[in-house]
C-alpha cells in the first residue's frame, strides 16, 4: 500500500511587545518604542512509514526414533539401518529422515533468517519420566510431551537478532543429531504430538496475536501416539485402535493405548490452540504417505488453519495435487508433503512466502508517536477518502514505552476487507504534533 509523506508542523510565537508608560510620584520616564522581537515559524517534516510486524514462527520438530530411518529407503546402501537394533544410516548413502530435515534447515534459515522472529522446541522430551499404557501397565519413559522452549523467540524486529536466532535455531537443529543417546537430547522416543503443540504455544512467549502474527511450524514423519487417555485400546478394539508400529508389532502388544494413532485428540488440541490466535503449519516428510498418515496430517493441518491456496495453475501446491477445492482458492491437501528433499525445501520456500505477507490490519510506526490523539488515519476505499481522527471505532494505538515501539490496528470491518483482498483500499497515516 503506498504511504504519502507526512508533514509535521512546529509553531511556536513570542507574545508583541509593548510601549509602557510608568508614573512614580513627579517623576515622568518617556519610554522609546521597541520592535518586537518574533522567534518566527519553524516547520520540519517528519515521514511516518506503517510496516507490517515480522511474524512470529516457533518450528516444533519432531525427534522421535523413526527419524533414525532413511528419508528415501529404496536405495541398497540404506539395507536396515536405522531400525532398532541397527546401525544408523551414512549421511553420505542413505541419509537418514534428520540428516535431511538438518541439512534443509540450514539451508533455510541462513538464506530466510529475517522473514520471522524463529525459535525451536523439540519433541518427546526424554527423561527418567515415565507414563503408564492403562491397557497393559507398561511403563514408558519415551513419552513425555515437550517440556522446554529449546530457542526462545527473538524479543525484537531488528535483523541482526533474528539472523543470531536462526543460527541459534540452526545449531540447535544440528546438536541433535550429534547426541547420539536420546535421553541426553539425540533422536528417539515416541510422537506426543498434541500435548507438545499445546506446550510450546503456551510458552512460546507469541504476546498479542492482534498485533502480531504468530505460527507453529510442525514438522513430523509420523502419526501422533503417545497419548494414555485416547480412550484407544488395540487389546479392546483393534479395528478403531491404527497402531503407529503396525497391528503385528510387538510395540502394539506392549503398549496397547500409547501405541494408537492419536490424530483426532492431536485435532482437537491444535482447533484449540487456533482459537487462541495461533496457527499451525503442517510439514510431512519421508516415506509416511500411506492412507493413515494422509487422513492424520490433514486433520491436524485443517485445524491449524494456514490456508494453503492455490496460485496460477495450483503452483503452490504439491506436485501430487492435481485439483483445487470447490472454492478454487485452496490446494486439495492442506499439509505440505515432502518425500524429497527438493520438496521438503519447497515447503519452507512457500511457508515462508505466505506468513510475509503478514496480516494487513496491523502496522508499525516509525517513527512512533506516544500519543494517539496525535494521529489522523485518511483511508481511501473505492475511490472515497475518508479521515478518522482520534478517537475513532475504525482504528486502534498502542504504544511500548519500554520498547519505543508503536502499532495502529485496523478493525472490523474495515479489516477484513483488508484480509480479503476484494477492494483496492490504501491508507495515510498523518500526525500533528503541537508544543
């Protein structure tokens, strides 16, 4: 949206002087006519840029143990590795599913480092805890849900803090893979998936969701488990329990409730998350795409609520991905799959595409005013300018004043013609500041 310059007037005026005329008992004093001295009119301009809020992006990666197998398991180098029991695959011949989410990563983050205020946190959180399956009173201590923000998010917009958190984020991804226990933080573990998301968007430290975006990326091979009160059994009911290890698995036997494919719970839990003005973003990657996982990731990705739209000739979406909806606005699925790491580099292109677009309802002002009656916002809608001074419903000011920042709100309706894009709507912000 184009911003005109705005002009700030600075007056300030002398009071005239005066001819005085004072009587003191005979005495008469004859006072000479002064000229009066004025200070004059001072007039600075001042230009006021509105810009948009860089996002907030907390990546919540999954670390369970099947990130141990190949990304890619038909080439004949990769044999068993990875399996429990097994050696772990050669980064070089058969990389393994966190060899390639690493090396995709760092690509990312130093060529997008700035497109958000990013962080990390990594889940099971593997520890001396243990949970206990209620259908066999096994106990598990690969289960446990995230307990720690592992990068917090940056606290400004500033390019250098958010380059020094990527890397921060970027290190963080790598020193997983080199820890080889995973009770000491490496790969293992089970898919608490639900109960993680709902941790990390409650610690994130995300603030207003009115003033600015903020997302959970989850990146994840597998189907959620992990979860003791499903209500799922494999013992009770086989047919509604989808064990994540597969029905003949002896993993499905020992652990008859952590076992179940948690996807509907794991749902609910993110739908909840996204009434708190938090969306979350779904990345699938390796070889998981049977029936299952794709009914499972797409649930969870469709109540997370990062739409994912068509572009001209359904461009963003996947290559498999031959039909928008009935809308014509979004791709068929709403998970970016990724079983390359072409692919896996692709979704992160495309997220980080769409969350700089930003929410239009919210700018940054700079420089900030501190007082909102200081401002006019003229907005010209079909053609039609309209001023709403302070106070006005159609707008709202929030100063920091530990910060120094300050941010106009737009709102409804205003706003969500905005969002829509249905109308050409620009706007000017104007301040007067009067000593």
């Amino acid at each position: 949206m184009p911003f005109a310059p705005i002009k700030t007037a600075l007056l300030v005026r002398a009071p005239l002087g005066a001819a005085l005329m004072l009587a003191v008992a005979c005495q008469t004093y004859d006072f000479q006519p002064v000229t009066p001295v004025s200070l004059g009119q001072t007039t600075t301009e001042v230009t006021i840029t509105a810009k948009q809020l860089k996002p907030n992006l907390m990546l919540v990666l999954d670390r369970s143990g099947s990130m141990r197998l190949p990304f890619d398991p038909t080439p004949a180098a990769c044999g068993t590795c990875g399996q429990t029991g097994q050696p772990s695959c050669d980064p070089a011949t058969c990389p393994s599913r966190w060899d390639v989410l690493t090396s995709t990563a760092t690509d990312f983050l130093s060529q997008n480092g700035t497109v958000a205020r990013m962080g990390v946190a990594f889940y099971p959180a593997l520890s001396g805890a243990t949970i206990l399956d209620p259908g066999s009173n096994n106990t598990s201590n690969f289960c446990t849900a995230a307990s720690a923000i592992d990068v917090a998010l940056p606290s400004s917009d500033d390019d250098a803090d958010l380059r020094n958190s990527a890397d921060a984020v970027d290190f963080a991804i790598r020193r997983v893979g080199a820890t080889a226990s995973p009770l000491s933080g490496g790969v293992g573990g089970g898919t608490p998936t639900g109960d993680s998301l709902v941790y990390v968007a409650a610690n994130a430290g995300f603030g207003s969701t009115i003033q600015r975006q903020s997302f959970l990326l989850l990146m994840t091979d597998g189907l959620p488990n992990c979860n003791p009160a499903s209500g799922l059994n494999a013992n009770d009911n086989p047919a509604a329990c989808d064990c994540t290890d597969g029905p003949t698995s002896a993993v499905c036997t020992y652990y008859p409730v952590l076992d179940c494919n948690d996807f509907n719970e794991t749902a609910r839990k993110v739908r909840a998350v996204r009434d708190t003005g938090v969306k979350t973003i779904v990345i699938g990657y390796g070889d998981v795409f049977g029936a299952s996982a794709q009914q499972s990731l797409e649930q969870i990705a469709v109540a997370g609520d990062f739409q994912r739209r068509c572009a001209s000739g359904g461009g963003e979406c996947d290559p498999s991905d031959t039909a928008c909806l009935q809308t014509g606005t979004q791709c068929t699925e709403q998970f970016f799959r990724a079983t390359s790491k072409e692919q896996l580099s692709a979704a992160l292109a495309a997220i980080s595409s769409s969350i700089l677009q930003g929410d239009p309802c919210v700018v940054k002002l700079e420089p900030a005013p501190v007082d909102a009656s200081f401002l006019t916002v003229l907005v010209t809608e079909k053609g039609v300018t309209t001023a709403y001074p302070d106070p006005s419903d159609v707008w709202d000011f929030a100063f920091d004043s530990q910060s120094g920042n300050a941010t106009l709100t737009f709102n409804d309706p205003l706003c969500s013609k905005m969002r829509s894009l249905s109308e050409d709507i620009t706007y000017e912000i104007r301040s007067v500041h009067r000593l």
